[in-house]
C-alpha cells in the first residue's frame, strides 16, 4: 500500500508539473505576442507573424521609400506613381500598435487556425500639388476621353429599336486622385480604376424598363399618318415623324414642336400662293407675271399643328386637306391658281376682260389710278370683297379743310380692297383706255369703267371672284 501511495504521488506531481510547465509555456507564448504580433497576421497584404511593432514600422519606412503605385486603366494599360514622384514619407500614428494591442495575445492558439487580415490607412505625408500634376499627366487624362452613353431608342429606318449603353472611357480627375490617395495611404501596389469606379458609367442599359417604354411609345407615335389632298398628295409618315422623336436624360419622350413648326412652313412655302409671282398668259397672247395681293391659299399652320399632334397623340391616321385660314383659298391647286373664271386688269394697256370658264365674257377699255404713290392701282392678285348699288365714294379727308377730298356716287361698286380700290362707272371720264390714266384723269387707284360695262361686269361678277391687276 505504502508503494502505491507513493507512485500515485509521483504521477500526481508529475502531472501536476506538466500542468503547471503547459500553463507557464502558455503564459510565456502569450506574454511573447503581447509584443508581437500573432501567427497569420497580415497588414495590408503583408505577413507580420511573430514580428514586433518596430519592424512592422521600418518595414512600412522602407516600403514608403521604395513605393511605387501602379495605376490600371481601364483597358488593362499601367502607369506608376512613385514615392519621389510625390515626396511621400511615412509618418508614425499608432495604429500598428493597436493592432498589437486589440488582436487578443492570450487567446494566441486561435491564430493558428484563421487568418488575422488587418487593412490600416497610414498618414502618409506628400506633395499635394505634385500628386495632382502626376495625376494630370497620367495618359488616360491626357488622352481623348469618350463620355458613358446610356442605351436609347434609335430609329432603324423602320421602326425604333434599343442601341445599345456605352461604357465611358472618361475619368475625372479629381475621383482619380481621391481613389489613389486612398490606395497610397493603405499601400496598395495597385489600383485598377474601372474597379474604383472612376469612370463614367451610362445611367440606362438596354434592359431598362425606361428605355423600353421610351422605344414603345416612339414606335406608338410612328403608327399616326396625315395624308394632306393636294395636287399631289403629301404624306406624313414615319419616315417624317422619326426626326421629330428624341428623349431626354430621364428618358422622356419628346416632339420636337420646332421640327413640327418647321415641317408645316416649308409645307406652306410649297403650296401658300398669297403674294407669290405667277406667270400667265393674258387674253391678247401676252405673257404676264404678277405678285403681290391678298389672294390665294395660305395654310392655317396653327391648326394643322394641333391636327398632327393629335393624330400622334391618339396613333391616327388622317386623311384630310389642309385647313385654311378664312380668307386663304383659291380655286386650284396649280398655277396660276385663280382658275378658269376670274378679272383681268391690263395697267400697261388700259383694258379689263372678265373671264367665265376660260372664254372672255365682257371686256372694255378703263381708266386706272394715276401713277403716283398716292393714287397708283396696286398690282396684285386680289378678290371681288363686296357689291354695292348707289355707293358714295369718300376721298382722304384734306387736313386744310377738314372734308373729304372728294365725294362721289356711283351706280355700280365691286370692291377690291379694303383700302378703297375697286370697280365702278365712271361718268364724268370723256373717254377710256390709252394714256389717260397719266394725266390729271387718272384715278384715286379704282377702275374707272363706262357706266353701261360697270352695269354688265356688276350682273356677272360675284363675290369672291379673283381679280388680277398686271402691268
């Protein structure tokens, strides 16, 4: 019995003792990584196991020396920024020391088994201004930059589709040197910019539900057609409307309302005749041109404005001729528009016909205003506005005398203007056509007619009738 004590003593100091040299040994390795640091642990890329502060912070001293940045465009192209470059030094800030005094010595075993990764941001002393100018010299600043485009809708000839975004190739500056200052102060050999989000990057991909709706309601719009009845017919179709069609940077569908504009006034250059020269054949063989008047058509560009804004609006199709403005009509399409059935005035020979469908109805010689601005017939083309029996002409009121210049009745009166030219009898004219019209017989600008063909021409004619005034 006294044998067995004894050993079962021994194995309990034995095994006490081996306790005792584990916890001492336990307690030493942990004192050990009070000052350094644990098994696995990197500091920004680099494994400082087993090693103190002071060589973590000379490695760092020497790494600032030697540093170099190598900056990754993105097409893959490297540039370097160096320490000398910049001027960097390194300056001690005491966050190597936390690291050694946060990673938790007595529980060193765990090391072993897991990575401790530590990312410190180092106060890095540098040339500001020479950091900026290194970045401005950088080849992708230098270089031509392309901006991001976002996809959009794209018109393909027959109808939109989605072109696909652009990636930018644009890097600004000032990001650039925010995200290399950040990779400086860690120590990173290498930024790759692309990564860094330093470049422009479109706003809408081709699987946007914005751009999609945009491409649908551009293809909406491109389903409305307006066919204008003209001598030929004129059609507003996709072809036409496309180019009006665009989006904004939020994707919002636009008209351009100034393309619209600009369509419908090259529309009325084309077929508006009021004021325009039309040459012409007179009733003696001659060949005449006139311009000038009121007459003739003249597209009301408001109205058809709203016409086709609404048939893009509501994807119609219209069918329809123009709308003209109240007086803006004329009896045909082509030139001279006047047609068939209309007055004729020859200032240079003094004579009038009036036309019915092509044939010459009545005719007589005239006596038209006297060739001075202020009682010259005007030329032009120009319509029958009124008719009126027993009418009193009034005359300019003479600021000597506070009374008309003249008044006088006539019989028969077919107005031309509203200014006071027209047609009437004339009985106090001796005679008519020739060079009267010249001297002191001409009139105040109306057409002077014998009383009985200003009582024919007044049973024939119409309101509305066209009048030409030529030389």
């Amino acid at each position: 019995m006294g044998r067995r004590k004894k050993k079962k003593m021994y194995i309990g100091i034995m095994v006490g003792g081996s306790v005792i040299l584990v916890v001492l040994i336990y307690i030493a390795v942990a004192l050990f990584f009070t000052r350094h640091f644990l098994m696995n642990t990197t500091i920004n890329g680099n494994d400082f196991s087993g090693k103190n502060v002071s060589e973590a912070e000379q490695f760092f001293k020497e790494q600032v020396a030697d540093y170099t940045l190598a900056v990754v465009d993105i097409n893959g192209g490297k540039e370097n920024i160096s320490s000398s470059d910049i001027l960097l030094t390194y300056k001690e800030n005491g966050d190597i020391e936390d690291i050694l005094k946060n990673q938790g010595a007595f529980l060193w075993p765990k090391a072993f088994f897991g990575d401790n990764t530590v990312e410190v941001t180092f106060d890095m002393s540098f040339d500001d201004a020479k950091l900026k100018e290194k970045i401005n010299s950088l080849s992708i600043i230098q270089a031509g930059q392309t901006p991001a485009q976002s996809a959009s809708p794209t018109f393909d000839g027959s109808q939109f589709v989605i072109t696909p975004e652009v990636y930018g190739i644009t890097a600004t500056p000032e990001i650039v040197k925010e995200k290399v200052t950040a990779s400086i102060k860690q120590m990173a050999k290498e930024i790759n910019l692309a990564e860094q989000g330093c470049y422009e990057a479109p706003r809408f991909s081709s699987d946007s539900e914005e751009v999609k709706q945009a491409c649908e309601k551009m293809n909406g719009f491109c389903k409305a057609s307006i066919t204008y009845n003209m001598d030929v017919p004129v059609v507003i179709d996709q072809s036409t409307i496309a180019p009006w069609l665009s989006v904004d940077g939020d994707m919002n569908v636009i008209v351009d309302e100034n393309a619209v504009r600009a369509w419908l006034e090259q529309f009325g250059s084309q077929y508006d005749t009021v004021g325009t020269t039309r040459t012409f054949t007179t009733p003696t063989g001659k060949s005449a041109s006139v311009s000038g008047g009121t007459y003739g058509w003249s597209i009301d560009e408001d109205t058809e404005f709203q016409t086709i804004m609404n048939a893009l609006n509501n994807q119609e199709v219209v069918v329809k001729e123009p709308q003209y403005y109240n007086s803006g009509v004329a009896a045909v399409h082509g030139m001279p528009d006047w047609g068939s059935t209309y007055a004729e005035v020859d200032l240079s020979a003094q004579h009038m016909w009036y036309i019915v469908n092509g044939a010459v109805a009545m005719e007589t010689d005239v006596v038209t205003g006297r060739p001075v601005p202020s009682r010259v017939t005007p030329e032009g083309v120009y319509t029958i506005l009124e008719k009126k029996l027993d009418k009193v002409l009034v005359g300019e009121k003479d600021p000597a005398t506070g009374k008309p210049e003249y008044e006088t009745p006539v019989d028969y009166w077919m107005r031309v203007t509203w200014t006071g030219i027209g047609f009437h009898d004339a009985s106090w004219q001796s005679s008519f056509g020739g060079s009267r019209y010249q001297t002191s017989a001409g009139s105040h600008g109306c057409i002077n007619m014998p009383v009985s063909k200003a009582a024919e021409l007044y049973n024939l004619i119409e309101v509305g009738v066209p009048v030409i005034i030529h030389y």
